[in-house]
C-alpha cells in the first residue's frame, strides 16, 4: 500500500493507493502544534490493519514535516519521501526564485500534464485560491489570492456585527438575512473572480481553448456556479503525487 499525503495549512488529504489505483481518501484537519504521538492518536485509527510500504507527502507547513517523518518511522518504519529538491518531476519551472514554488502547485502540475493537458491552467481553491499556468510541461506562472475560508474570516474578524457562517449555497444571490447576504458575497463573489480572472489569462495567452482544471477543498461547490468551462477533480494533488512516485520508484525498476 502507497500512502498519498498532502499536508496543507487547513486540512491534510491521506490518499491510499494499490496498484498505481486510488482507492480510498481521509482528510483530518492541520494542526501545526500537534506532535507525532498526538497524530498518532488519529492516525492510527484511519490506517488500522493497512500494511503500508511507501509514503509520499507534499507538504507547505514546514513545521509538521518532523511530525510525519517521525510517525512513519516509529509506527511502519518508513522513512517518506517528501516532494522537493532532488525529486524527479518532470516538470521544468520558470520562476525567479525556483525554490519558493510550493511542492502543491508541483503535484497539481504533474497530476494535471499526466491525466489532461501539457499545456493547462490549474485552479486549486484552497487555504489560498492559486491560478497555476503550464506550458508543454513548463511552470509557466502562479496568480495567488486569498481562498474562501480566509476571506470569510478576515471580514468577520474585522466587522463587530457580522456573524460566523458555514460556506455553503445561500438561499438566493440577493440576500434578505445577514448571514446569506455574507454567503452569497464570499460564495458567488469567489465563482465571478474565477470566471474573469480565467478570461482574463486566456485573452493575456490568446488561447481560447485552454483546458482548465478545478481541484480544491471548495471546488465542488462552485464548479457548479462558474460559467467558464472547467474539469472538476477534486484528487488531483494526490494523483499528482501517484505519479512522482511512479517516476521515482517504478520507472526505475
């Protein structure tokens, strides 16, 4: 069994694959100043009678990095391979500074070049909300800006009267109660910045067809509400790191 695991600011995704197959994912939530024998509590729930003999993580909160090397070690003797410098991707990166690119928009890239388009914009809907361009297997440029769930807290943190709401459809675009006047700004409002940000890019390259991809912890709620075309895949990242594993493992072997 391959463990699949993409730690990010607000939510970890634990992927298990058998035979290059996605078969099952959990998600828990990040908490950076939990140790390993703490996750281990949770972990060792989700991954009872699992025989795991390779782990994989993309990982953007340094600080659990140790966490997860050090539980893999102690509980299944595993040492994971963390996507970074000295992994090979296949993926060549244009970037000022090539080690600022976060080992998520990497995953995304190679998930997306290997299962759609070598030339595709990838839109993940995240902690951060990021617009990631490839180009014949080239990083050719990321737009980021802040994703739901931090534009919903930073309005409620910064206005007295507003109240804490779920993120989820309101009950009409107009509202007529606070609280779906806030859901329809953060939700509706999020969709029409994807839908003329996507434009946008595709009028900046003059390509029209762009393939684009949706992946993300709130994509499936929008997809819906997005007016320009989009494949919906929610596994993407975890696909994405399948298929590192296979370039550094089986195509070796």
């Amino acid at each position: 069994m391959l463990l699949l695991i993409d730690i990010g600011n607000t939510t970890i995704s634990i992927g298990l694959s058998t035979n290059s197959k996605l078969e099952r994912v959990f998600k828990l939530n990040t908490e950076k100043s939990k140790s390993s024998d703490e996750y281990a509590v949770t972990l060792n729930i989700m991954l009872k009678d699992i025989t795991i003999k390779n782990v994989i993580i993309s990982s953007v909160v340094p600080e659990l990095n140790d966490v997860f090397r050090e539980y893999f070690l102690n509980w299944f003797d595993v040492s994971p391979l963390f996507l970074g410098q000295g992994v090979k991707t296949g993926i060549r990166i244009n970037s000022d500074n090539p080690k600022e690119v976060g080992s998520d928009l990497i995953a995304n890239v190679i998930g997306a070049t290997t299962h759609y388009s070598p030339t595709c914009l990838i839109i993940d809907l995240g902690t951060a909300t990021t617009f990631t361009y490839v180009e014949n297997l080239m990083l050719k440029g990321v737009i980021i800006t802040a994703g739901m769930t931090t534009s919903k807290n930073a309005l409620i943190s910064k206005t007295s009267l507003l109240p804490q709401v779920e993120l989820e459809l309101p009950n009409k675009l107009l509202g007529t109660n606070t609280v779906d006047c806030i859901k329809s700004g953060i939700v509706y409002g999020h969709a029409s910045m994807i839908d003329g940000m996507a434009k946008r890019i595709k009028r900046q390259l003059g390509n029209d067809s762009l393939p684009i991809i949706l992946t993300g912890g709130h994509a499936k709620l929008l997809h819906g509400l997005i007016e320009e075309k989009m494949t919906l895949d929610e596994r993407l990242l975890l696909k994405g790191l399948q298929e590192v594993y296979n370039r550094n493992f089986l195509l070796n072997t």
